[in-house]
C-alpha cells in the first residue's frame, strides 16, 4: 500500500472546502477523515458548504458542521435553500456560488461528491467542482444509499475505532429528520468504514474512501 501525506507529513494548518447537496453528506461522505485532520492538522480551517438546507435540516446542517468542525475553525458556512432533486436545474445559480468560493478560498483540499454518484445533485456538483477548481486537490466521497452504486475508490484515509464511533454517533444525533429511512443506521455506516478498511489494510480495520482522479507527487 503506497501511502501519501499532506503537508509533508507536517501538522501545519490546512484550509479545506468541504461541499455536500444535502445536510447531511458531508458528515456520511467524510466525517471520519474531516476528524481525522482537524487532530493532526491543530488549526485548519473548514470552509462547510451545504446547498439544499431547508426548514429542520437547515437546523441539523448547522449542528452538523460545529460537531465535526470543533477540533479546527469553520470558516465560511453557506447554507442554501435549492430543493432538493433540482440542483441541475439551477445550475447557473450553483455556478455562480463556486466562483464566489474560488474567489474567496484558496483550499489546500476540498471534498466533493463522486462524479457517478447516482444522485442528480450529486453528480452536478462533483462536474462543477472540477471546473471551479482546475489545480487543486480535491477528493470525492461515497454515498450509501438505496440506488446501489457503490464503486472501487482508490484512495483512503485509515481511521481509528473511536473516530469512526464518535462520527456514527453523531451523524445520529444530529441528523433526526432521517431516521425514517432504512439504510439510515448505525450498522450501514460502520459496515462501509470496515469494508474500506479492510481493502486498505487499516491498522484499526476502518476506514473511509474516496475517488482521487488527478494527484501530483
């Protein structure tokens, strides 16, 4: 397993975009690792951008960004209101945000959602991210759903037992409008970290994985 570091392996600060559809991807797609960093990265500043954030999960969206954001700085926090299922069909307006936020951000990573996801928004999203932002770093995250469209990631972040429990954790807590939905569980979370885990040889046995299609060493 060939292993690379930010920063040299430094724990100098970071600053990172994190971008979400919905209230809670974000914390699903890379809450372990966002964790992760903030402790080995003291200092780094998130920048959480979140585009369909309506009524009670707009609540839960701001919640979700305090809780894995607390060991750095939350930078900027944009919170809209798109419906969701519709972001395709206001693609000059989410356009028009990630100009602003390449104007305003300079991230040294930036997390988005992977570019086959099945999701309409998400798919939108991760095809703007990469025309935004042409020489950066960016990661895309995985989504388990009921659509089924689990793929091979070729890149992952080990996590430790407590990181993946205090992520599952709270994702729970904060995330109650989605209770509702079957796949929404403990079990579904913990299982994906472990296969990842599993396929990147973690010491832990967890992990959480990503889709890097361009990176320069």
């Amino acid at each position: 397993m060939i292993h690379f570091s930010l920063n040299g392996g430094g724990r100098a600060p970071l600053e990172i975009l994190c971008l979400g559809s919905h209230s809670d991807d974000i914390e699903i797609g890379c809450g372990g690792t966002l964790l992760t960093l903030a402790e080995r990265h003291p200092g780094s500043r998130i920048h959480w951008v979140v585009f369909s954030a309506k009524d009670e999960r707009r609540a839960e969206a701001v919640r979700g960004s305090e809780l894995f954001t607390a060991a750095g700085t939350l930078g900027k926090q944009i919170l809209r209101t798109f419906p969701d299922g519709f972001l395709p069909f206001v693609g000059d307006e989410v356009k028009n945000l990630f100009e602003e936020l390449k104007r305003e951000t300079n991230p040294d990573l930036i997390f988005t959602h992977y570019r086959k996801d099945a999701h309409q928004d998400h798919r939108l999203l991760s095809e703007v991210t990469w025309s935004t932002f042409r020489d950066h770093m960016i990661l895309e995250y995985e989504i388990p759903k009921y659509d089924g469209d689990m793929g091979a990631p070729n890149f992952f972040v080990p996590l430790t037992d407590t990181v993946c429990r205090k992520k599952v954790s709270s994702i729970l807590e904060t995330f109650q409008s989605q209770h509702g939905r079957r796949w929404f569980r403990e079990e579904t979370f913990m299982a994906l970290m472990r296969l990842r885990g599993m396929e990147s040889n973690a010491p832990s046995g967890y992990a959480e994985a990503f889709y890097c299609r361009k990176l320069v060493l």
